[in-house]
C-alpha cells in the first residue's frame, strides 16, 4: 500500500515534469471505496491526505472510524438529492454536481448547515450513455443558475473518459474537458472558478496530468483491486 502511493505520486511527477508543470499542482484522491480502514491508514501514513468515496453512507461510517487521520474527503461519485444532507456535513468537496435541482438542494443544505459548498461539475465529455454528468451544451446554462446560489462554490470540472485498453485513447476526452474549462472561465460568471480539473483515474492518470489534470481520483493503483 505505501509502495504503490509512492509509486503513484512518483508517477505523477514523471508526467508533470514531461510537460513542465509542477507535481505540487497536481493532488492525488486516493479512492477508498471498498477498501479496510487498516489499508487506508497505510495510504495516509505513506502520503495520502485526499480520501474519495463514491457513497454517502459507507463514507460517513468509514470517516467516523478515521476521525483522527489528517484528511480531507472528497465524494467522487454521483451524488442522490435525499444524501445531500449528509454530504454537506461530511465532505470537503463533491466531484458530481449535474443538474441544477442537486445544485438548489445543495444551497439549501448548506445554509442549514451555515457553510460554503465547494463543488465541481461533472461533464459526460464522452455522452456515453451510462455515465453521470451534464452534456457539454448544458454546461453554461448549469453555471448560470449555480452563479446564482451563493453558498455552492464551483471550483471546476470534472469528468471520466471511456474504459480504453491503451491510456492514449483517454486523452482526447481529458483535452475536451480542460478546453470546456477554458472557455467557462472566459464567461465571467460571479463565483465560478475552472482552476481544478478533476480527471484521471488508474488506467490513464499520467495523460490526465499531461493534459493538465489538478486532481487525480486513483483507486486501484494504490490499494488493489476491488473485490
Ligand atoms: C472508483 C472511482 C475511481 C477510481 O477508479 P480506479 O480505476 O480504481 O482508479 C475514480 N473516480 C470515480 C468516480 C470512481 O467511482
């Protein structure tokens, strides 16, 4: 576990310093979903300070056992309005924000909980069919609405490409993504920031990073496989 965070983060540098960014830009989100609480605290020990978790209700038990580890958590997967409540108490940030309802009801949590949300958008870039997230047309009318709630803070984009067999094959949609940010930084609308970029995952992270990725959610490289 401590060798494959080392890795991993070495990894991470290796692609940064190709396209000449600097690894300390770059965060890594080790994915605990699934994974023993032993595990984890070996993951934190060897450097992890971003735990990911994809379900409201595991995290929040799992975040009770590891009170005392010096982390943020992130929820990486698709967020259900009914869990909102929850997750406003319990995460730093939420990857999964695609549809103006969740971003209301998000707003409407936060004030109850007296806190500022952050929250990135999640972009179906590749409009697979399966996958969470807003189409890329809908992204500046999301944004609208979102400028509008001041307790939701968008820092940024996320997204997930295909499962490919070679990591090249994730780059175009890593490309499409950053361009989407680029441009939603040029609408200039109160409140919203593109600087994260939340894309890049075990089978194709290093071409996340050379394609400007701030925050990579990487699970299997680091703990296994999942059962
Ligand atoms: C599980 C998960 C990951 C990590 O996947 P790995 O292939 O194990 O690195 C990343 N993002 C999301 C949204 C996930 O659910």
């Amino acid at each position: 576990m401590a060798d494959a965070y080392r890795k991993v983060a070495e990894q991470v540098a290796e692609a940064a310093l190709r396209v000449g960014r600097r690894p300390e830009e770059i965060k890594i989100v080790a994915v605990s979903k699934g994974v023993d609480d032993a595990r984890i605290r070996e993951a934190v020990t060897a450097g992890a300070r971003i735990l990911g978790e994809n379900r409201v209700q595991e995290a929040q038990a799992k975040m009770a056992r590891l009170a005392d580890l010096p982390v943020a958590w992130h929820l990486v997967g698709h967020l259900q309005t009914n869990k909102v409540k929850y997750a406003v108490k319990l995460f730093a940030c939420l990857h999964s924000l695609d549809s103006v309802r969740l971003a209301e009801e998000i707003q409407r949590r936060a004030e109850q909980a007296g806190r500022v949300m952050p929250a990135l958008v999640e972009v179906n870039v590749s409009g697979e069919a399966t996958k969470f997230g807003v189409p890329p047309r809908e992204l500046r009318p999301l944004l609208e609405a979102v400028a509008r709630l001041p307790l939701v803070k968008i820092e940024g984009l996320m997204t997930m490409a295909p499962v490919v067999s070679r990591s090249e094959e994730a780059r175009p949609y890593f490309q499409a993504l950053r361009r989407l940010a680029e441009e939603a930084a040029g609408w200039g609308l109160p409140g919203i920031s593109m600087r994260e970029l939340s894309m890049g995952m075990t089978q194709d992270f290093p071409v996340a990073v050379e394609e400007g990725a701030t925050l990579l959610r990487i699970g299997t490289a680091i703990f296994g496989a999942r059962a």
